[in-house]
C-alpha cells in the first residue's frame, strides 16, 4: 500500500485513491481560510486544494491542467489539485499559503 505523508502525518492508502479524499479521510487540513468553506468539494474547478507532491501520482487531467492555466495559478508552478490527483505510489504532499495554495510560502510540509 502506498504511504501519504502530510502536515507531519503518515498513512496508508489504497493505489489509485483520490488523494483530496485520503487527506481529508486522515484530519490533514487540506484547505487555507476561508477555502475550508468555499470550495468545489472536488469537481476541480475551483483549484483550492492545490498542493505541492513529490512521488508516484497520477498524470494531471485536463480539469487539473485547465485550472491550474488560470489565475491566480500558474501552469509552470510545480502544484496539483489534490481532488485530480490519484494516489499511484508512496507521496509527500506539501501545501503553500494564499486562498488558492498559489504563494510561495509554506503552510505545512511533509
């Protein structure tokens, strides 16, 4: 089974599971301010749930690439949105400030 690692948490997780879901699933606060509230709930269109991964995902959909090719996201910026995004192998996940989980500062680190 393939490891999440977190917000300082670990888990185990199914191949192929939708990574915003194992997140939520485990407590991990996936979501900046007022974004816990306003979110798509994982349709992909609102791009809240961006994170930064490093491991085995899934390729990025063309929800996650049409998204992230609007602002405040940056196509060249290394993020995912976590509601697109399928767990494949071992991940790191780490998530930035801003609404969007756009900036450049850390909000929590593997």
């Amino acid at each position: 089974m393939p490891k999440v690692t977190a917000q300082g948490k670990s888990f185990e997780s199914d191949q192929g599971s939708n990574l915003r879901k194992v997140l939520l699933e485990h407590g991990v606060a996936l979501y900046n301010g007022n974004a816990k509230v306003i979110n798509c709930r994982g349709l992909g269109s609102c791009g809240t749930c961006a994170v930064e991964l490093d491991g085995e995902v899934s390729e990025p959909n063309w929800k996650d690439k049409a998204r992230r090719s609007l602002p405040p996201h940056s196509p060249t910026a290394n993020r995912r949105l976590a509601c697109q995004t399928k767990v494949l192998g071992d991940v790191c996940v780490t998530k930035y400030d801003g609404f969007w989980g756009q900036g450049d500062q850390t909000v929590w680190t593997p």
